[in-house]
C-alpha cells in the first residue's frame, strides 16, 4: 500500500504549484494511492507498505513525524521541489524560510526522494553536503506533467494568432512580474501593440507594490493590461487558447511547470534561461533570455509579434516535441515505491 499525503492539499485555499503536483498525482494514481491526512490518520502501516508525500511538512505541522519516521514503521518517499527558501529568504514566505532547512534535513531520513528537476536534485544534495547530512535517501528525478489542466494537447498553432501576452504565477519578486510590466511599458511607448495578462493572486507579504503598479499601468493604459487575481482550470485554458505567447521571467524555479502547461496547449513561451527552465526549454518552442539583457526580450517579444513566420517556427517547434504527461509521473512514483 502507498499512503499519499493530502493534509494541506485538501484544504488548500489557492490552486499553487505545489497543490496542482499533490492534485495531479493524486488525480493519475486513484488506484494505487490511499489518501491520508495526518492528524486523521491512525498510522497502522506494515513494513512493506510506503508513506509518500508531495507537500512541505514539519514537525510543527506533523507533530509525531520526526519520530515515527525514526522509527521507520514503513518506508518513505517524498517528492522534493525547491531550496528556494534558502537561497532567497528576504522574498519568501516567512513560514517557509523557518520550516525549510528542517525539512531537507528530514528528507534524508527517507527511503526515496524525487527531485522534480536536475537542479532541485543538486541543491539537495549540496545541501546536505554543507551541513554534513549523512543520506538514507536514494535521489532521483521526477518529470512533472504538461498536462496540468487535463486538456488535450495543441499540436497545431493557430492559424490567426492573437496579439495577446499571458504571464501565470502568484505576483511577487521572485516571479519577476515587475521586469515584464517595464518590458511592457517600454514596447507600448514604442507603439507596439498588444494586452499583456497576468493571473495569479498577489502575495500578501511582497505584492502589494506589484499591485499598485499595475493599478497605475491600467489607468494609463486602458485595456493594455489585465489582472486576474484567479482563473479555474478552464478559464486558464481559455487564456491559453487566445494568447500569442506566454512569458516567464522568473528569477528562481523548482521546475517552470508555466513553461511545460504553455507547450502542452500549443502556446510559445520566452522564459529566463535559468538552468532549471532549460532542462525543459531547450526542447523546443521556447526563446530562452537572459535577465540582465532586457533589449533582448524586447527583441524577442517584438519579434513573436510582429513576425508571423518567427512566431510559427516557434509554435510548431513546440508541438512537434516530447512532453511529460501527469499519467507518466505517476507510474514513476508508484514505479519507484518497490
């Protein structure tokens, strides 16, 4: 028996990253999980039975975890996303700044850890180098799936493609949402035109700036900009089906799942060239850019506009390739649970 771990995902108020992978799993492998909830939960487990979690824990949070898995009453798997907490606390959520260094620490207890990327799996594993963590836990990687809102694939662009921009991901620093409103700013100044659409509620702790200032961009420039602070699965696929183009100047990532779910719905993406965003990026159907150039993203982002054929090489590049699906990952996990 695999127990899956839903204590914070069946509560969740806001459809994040980290609740979508939970959900996704969950959704692929409904016969061969069993949903757990940890202060519900009698913990009778047999010894080849595993215990599996996707979300973010603590001993705070879990309270008895630290020693039932000392005890190792069963075996243990958990999927690892990010060290993003360490390496940028003065934009991360407090909460998770105190919770993360115990909780990688934890992850070496486990029997089996899944990185969601190749960078995720390093800063593990460098982690526990510099505080001289001694591993139980085997690492691998765990491809996430491009098919996060259960639609089938677009494996053929658009034959009268819009001119508009979507932007996914809660606002805030790390997302980077402020280069692409200067971005935006300076390209509508030069008349070109286009709607830029940004979904994602705003972080309470580091938004609020982000939120004036796209308060200010709208009044300036009446119907340029859009800001939906939520959009359902379908309302998102909607938005996926009118744009142009996705863009995605992230500053930091476990994975990019925004760059995966643009190609799966058949939409070009010109994200950061971070390390992580590349692992799925240099597939095809991207434009990878470099933060500290932002005359190459006006470049690139001209181009997709105004240059159909530039655009159509992109988009088709992006839908002749490989895409991992929700289905695969799942059979991972329950592969890598033996």
């Amino acid at each position: 028996m695999i127990y899956f771990d839903l204590t914070q995902t069946g509560s969740a108020r806001h459809r994040s990253g980290l609740t979508r992978v939970t959900s996704r799993l969950r959704d692929e492998a409904a016969g061969a999980f069993s949903p757990v909830v940890w202060n519900r939960w009698t913990r009778e487990v047999q010894s080849e039975d595993w215990f599996l979690s996707a979300e973010l824990f603590s001993e705070e949070e879990r309270p008895g975890l630290t020693n039932w898995l000392r005890r190792r009453p069963c075996r243990f798997a958990a999927v690892f996303h990010d060290a993003i907490p360490l390496r940028y606390p003065h934009t991360t959520w407090p909460k998770s700044v105190a919770r993360h260094p115990g909780y990688m620490k934890l992850l070496a207890e486990f029997d089996h850890v899944f990185a969601v990327s190749e960078t995720s799996r390093q800063d593990l594993l460098a982690f526990w180098r510099w505080q001289g963590v001694v591993p139980r836990a085997r690492v691998s990687t765990l491809a996430l799936g491009a098919d996060g809102l259960k639609t089938p694939r677009t494996t053929s662009p658009s034959a009268t493609p819009s001119r508009i921009l979507l932007s996914v991901g809660i606002l805030e620093p790390r997302k980077n949402q402020a280069f692409l409103l200067d971005l935006a700013e300076r390209l509508w100044a030069r008349q070109v035109e286009f709607t830029l659409v940004l979904v994602g509620r705003i972080n309470p702790h580091f938004g609020k700036p982000l939120q004036a200032r796209i308060r200010e961009l709208q009044r300036r420039h009446p119907g340029r900009l859009v800001h939906l602070g939520r959009a359902d699965d379908r309302t998102l696929a909607e938005l996926y089906r009118k744009a142009r183009a996705t863009l995605f100047a992230t500053v930091a990532e476990g994975c990019g799942l925004p760059v995966l779910e643009s190609l799966w719905q058949g939409v070009p993406c010109l994200c950061s060239d971070l390390p992580v965003l590349r692992e799925n990026a240099d597939g095809g159907g991207c434009c990878v850019l470099p933060l500290d150039r932002p005359d190459r993203w006006e470049e690139a982002v001209r181009q997709v506009l105004e240059d159909d054929d530039a655009w159509r090489s992109l988009a088709v590049a992006g839908a002749a390739r490989a895409l991992p699906s929700w289905g695969e990952a799942a059979r991972t996990l329950i592969a890598g649970c033996v």
